[in-house]
C-alpha cells in the first residue's frame, strides 16, 4: 500500500521535516513495556506510513463498548454524502465548547472532513454533554487515516473506551472540570515556581488551569503533540497531565528570562491565558518535542491510581456543590473579599495566597472564622468545641515576636477522639505546615517531595506510633487509628502507603492538654492547654525547619473554616 493511502489529507507542504520518511519500516513488538519504551523513544517517529499502522494496531486493541459505531456505520450513515465535497461551514456541536478544529497541517478540505467526522459522531453519542479536546484529536487521527470512516471509528473506539481505570477523553463537564481541578492541585504539588507565578499574575488561577489540556491537545504545533499522541495512546490519560505540567515549567523559565516582561504585576487572567497560548504555540523555536516529553517524565509525580482518587473526589466535591453542567465560573477572588474579610493576623493578600495552597476543591469556599483568641479566651476546650465538625480548618499564629505560621488541616478535630485517652495522630498527606513571616514558605508532606519514602499498599492492621515533644519519653506512644474507606482525603491518607519510615505519617494531633502538628523527630507545631505557650521544630512528616522561634509566646491564635460559597 502507498504511503499516501495514509496521508491523503495532509498538506505536506506544512510538514517540513516529517514530510520526508526515514527510520524503521515495522514495529515487531508483543511486550507492552517495551511497547511503552518505544513510544516514548519516538521509535515510530520519523516514518509516517508506519506511525499511522501503530495506530491502527493500538487502538484496535483498546477495550470498547459491546456496541462501538465503526467505519461500515459512518459509510451507512453518511451514503452518499462521503463521495461528495464536505463543508467547513459546518458548525461543531455545542459540547467541544467553542473549541476551534486545530488544522495541525491538513489541506482546507481535510479541515471540512473533521467536522463532518465530528458531527457524525454527535449523533452516534448522544451521551457526551461536553468534550472539548476532540476536535484537536480528530484532527490528529485524521492524519492518519485512510479515509474519514477510519478516523470515524477510531475516535469512536477512543470515546467508548470502557477499560477500568482508564480514561482517554473527558466527555461530561463534571468530568472535564474535576480534570482541571486536579490538574490545579498537581501543578500547586509538582510546579511550585510556576504556580507562584501565576497566583501573583492572574486574578483568577483557575480560569487559567482551565485550559490545560488546550495547552497539549490544541495549542501543542503537530511536531510536538504528535509525539504526545504516540505516548498517549500507549499509555493513556496521564500523560496529559504530565505533559501539561512541563510547559507549565517551560512558561515559567520563558517568563524568568523575558526581558522587560511584566514581572508578577497582577492582570486580567484573561491576558495570562493569552501569553501561556502565544507561548506554546510558539513553544517549537526554543523547545524540541525531545526536550517536552524529557521534562514531562523527569516530573515525579504520584501513579495514575492516585491521580484517579484525587479527580474522583473533586468530581465528588462539584457533585455535592451541584456543579454538574456548565455555568459560568466563580471568581475564586469573590471568596476573598477585601472588604468583607476580616482577620486580626493576616491580611486578604496574605489569606490569598494561603488559599492558592490548598486543594482546589476548596476553592470556591470562603473563609469562615470559626475560633479566635481574642474573642473566646486561651481555652483548649473551647477551641475543641468551635472546631469541631468543620473539615478543613486553616490554623494562624502570631507569635509575641510578631512572627507569623500555621498549619492547613485536612481533618476535623473530632477525630482525635478515636483514640481515647491516648494522644493519637491522624489527618492526611493534605496537612501542610506554613510561615508567612518574617518569609512566606510552604512545607509539604515530605512523601510529596520523596515519594522513594513509601511504595506498596499497607498491609491489614498495620499501625503507626510515635513519640511527641510534648509528652514523656518513656509514655509517649501515639496510635494512628484507621478511617473508614469513605472518609478518606485523596491526596491522601498513611493507609494508601507502604512507608519506609512511620514518622513521615504524623499529621495532627490531639488531647486535654496539648495539640500538635506534625511528628517525627520533634513536632512542627506544639501549644499548650492555655494557647498561650508553644514550641515549633523540625518534624520528620514535613521536613520542615522551624516555623518560627523554638520557644514562643502566643499573641493571637485563629482558626478558619472553608463555608460553601455555593450554597451560601
């Protein structure tokens, strides 16, 4: 068969250098592994007619509905219309969102054949409410194809993809946003640098992790993606992720080098949005695909099964806000009000700031102070008692010496209750620790940074005990009780890890006379029954120097509560 039986809708004139075919001529492979070592090696890459083959064969193996529309459907359906000159004026359906069809190197009718292709498969799936990436993957496919019913029915086979825990395209808004969301909290774990900037130039970060996956499928020139496409297919969704997060770095490294660039002078997030397009579009004058995709899997980052938690329970968290269908995006600024927020500790900038820390499936929460010394006294009990059945709380202090530091806590303080009279830890790898002054640091799970510090799942009934700062050497063990399954936080709980070392699992902690978190060689926060006296160190479950001096006096303590703007 000639190599233009794949190619017919290609202008090669675009192509450059992948107009010209070189490299092997078959790919003689059975083992997945080595499968995966070979697409990310770009082994398929330089050779047109055989990268098309490859995605023949990969995506006839994927795993499809019983019944999945192939290519005799499109010819019965579309009858004589195939033989006839398609129209670009065709519009796209409602649910690619006003995506555009990227023309990735096609002729201008190839361009009308995708909309056709993509409004056939509108009407073959009446379940997809809102997938806006596939117009850039139908066009990709189409590349590849021999005609348009084979592009038909591999992104047919593509979109019925039914292998558990594998998702290839998101086809509801509840799945698309909840994407975005995670894509938010690993950009907040993965690309800290990166995610600084932009929570100092953009009003609003998650309109701008909005188009994460534009950035690859869209965006991306066809040099670039469609070495992503290569991995993609092999090894799925994830890949996005990654992918996603290295031009992310790259953006960042682009703006740290920018001559008289606008520095971290706040803007409409519409304009960030518009200089991170313009960025990657034009990524390939400064970056190789090579040095993309080696970035992206230098990043290291948690499996794809911790992934999936993390999206699942955001999708959760709309559900139960009822964001289930588009509607137009809240200002996550709307939360932080200056003129209503009122904190005797920090400021709305600096509360702004903490709150691009945490998960973003709190994001559209506002702060709701729930317990403050100056107003209910230095009281353990009384801080239990406001606390308590509030998940997440946000804890500041200011110190006698005017430093500033706190802890974000993934779990309600209520549960330090299952451990009886003994001072137990619990929470999960969400906690994090932080200062603001005299500088503004975050300190994170320290398995986040290392994750060489746990592997497997746990086994049954194992149980973390530790000492505490606070208490006797020779009593001091804290028992780590077990959650049940459904309450658990994603991202995540001791019990999903095989940990090296049982001291990097201590979150919080808890009882009459003391609270603490962090634990591990020392505690990262220590106060006394009074909130008046406490202690701050290095602790082994943040890896984190001393938030502020080792012995101080509370000034003021406060702690905050996330209330649903949604339902407000």
């Amino acid at each position: 068969m000639a190599e233009e039986d794949y190619g017919s809708f290609v202008d090669w004139n675009q192509m450059g250098d992948l107009a010209k075919s070189s490299g092997p001529t078959k790919v003689d492979c059975k083992d997945l592994k080595e499968f995966k070592q070979m697409a990310r090696q770009g082994y398929w890459a330089k050779n047109h007619k055989l990268r098309a083959q490859v995605y023949q064969q990969l995506i006839k193996n994927i795993p499809c509905r019983t019944v999945t529309p192939d290519a005799e459907v499109y010819r019965d359906l579309m009858g004589n219309a195939a033989t006839k000159k398609p129209s670009s004026h065709i519009p796209l359906p409602e649910f690619v969102d006003g995506s555009p069809l990227p023309q990735y190197c096609l002729k201008a009718e190839a361009v009308a054949s995708a909309h056709q292709i993509i409004n056939c498969i509108a009407g073959q799936f009446p379940d997809i409410s809102h997938c806006p990436s596939l117009p850039a993957v139908t066009s990709l496919l189409l590349h590849f194809s021999i005609d348009e019913a084979q592009c038909f029915e591999h992104v047919s086979r593509i979109l019925a993809c039914n292998e558990p825990g594998k998702r290839l395209l998101d086809q509801t808004f509840l799945a698309h946003e909840s994407s975005c969301m995670t894509f938010g909290d690993l950009a907040n774990k993965y690309c800290e640098a990166a995610h600084k900037l932009i929570v100092a130039t953009a009003q609003d970060v998650l309109e701008v992790y909005s188009d994460w996956q534009r950035w690859v499928l869209g965006d991306l020139p066809f040099s670039h993606v469609v070495r992503v496409l290569d991995i993609y297919l092999v090894e799925g969704y994830k890949v996005l992720f990654r992918v996603a997060i290295a031009l992310l770095k790259f953006y960042r490294k682009h703006k740290a080098g920018a001559q008289g660039g606008p520095g971290n002078q706040q803007q409409d997030s519409g304009k960030v949005r518009a200089d991170i397009q313009a960025f990657i579009t034009g990524i390939a004058s400064t970056v190789t695909p090579d040095k993309l995709l080696e970035k992206a899997f230098s990043i290291r980052m948690f499996s794809r099964k911790e992934i999936t938690l993390l999206q699942l329970t955001n999708e959760k968290s709309l559900q139960q806000k009822g964001i289930t269908v588009k509607q137009k995006r809240r200002n996550v600024q709307l939360a932080l009000n200056p003129d209503t927020f009122s904190s005797e500790i920090v400021s709305a900038k600096e509360m702004r700031d903490i709150w691009s820390w945490i998960p973003e499936r709190f994001a559209l929460c506002q702060p709701q102070l729930l317990f403050t010394t100056s107003t209910h006294g230095c009281s353990l009990n009384r801080f239990y008692s406001h606390c308590e059945g509030y998940e997440p709380t946000l804890l500041l202090i200011r110190t006698t010496d005017g430093d500033v530091c706190g802890a974000f806590l993934s779990t309600d303080w209520e549960e330090r209750k299952r451990g009886g009279n003994k001072l137990s830890f619990f929470g999960t790898g969400e906690c994090f620790v932080f200062r603001l002054k005299p500088e503004m640091e975050r300190y994170e799970w320290v398995v986040i940074s290392h994750p060489e510090l746990a592997s497997s799942i746990k086994t049954e009934g194992q149980e973390d005990t530790a000492s505490s700062e606070g208490q006797n050497s020779d009593n001091n063990g804290l028992q780590q009780p077990e959650r049940p399954a459904g309450d658990l936080s994603p991202f995540l709980s001791a019990r999903h890890f095989n940990l090296n070392s049982k001291n990097t699992s201590m979150f919080m902690a808890g009882n009459f006379d003391s609270i603490i978190v962090g634990g591990g060689e020392g505690n990262a926060l220590y106060i006394d029954s009074e909130l008046n006296h406490g202690r701050a160190g290095s602790c082994a479950t943040f890896d984190n120097p001393p938030l502020c001096a080792e012995s101080f006096q509370v000034s003021l303590l406060e702690v905050w509560g996330f209330q649903d703007a949604m339902a407000a």
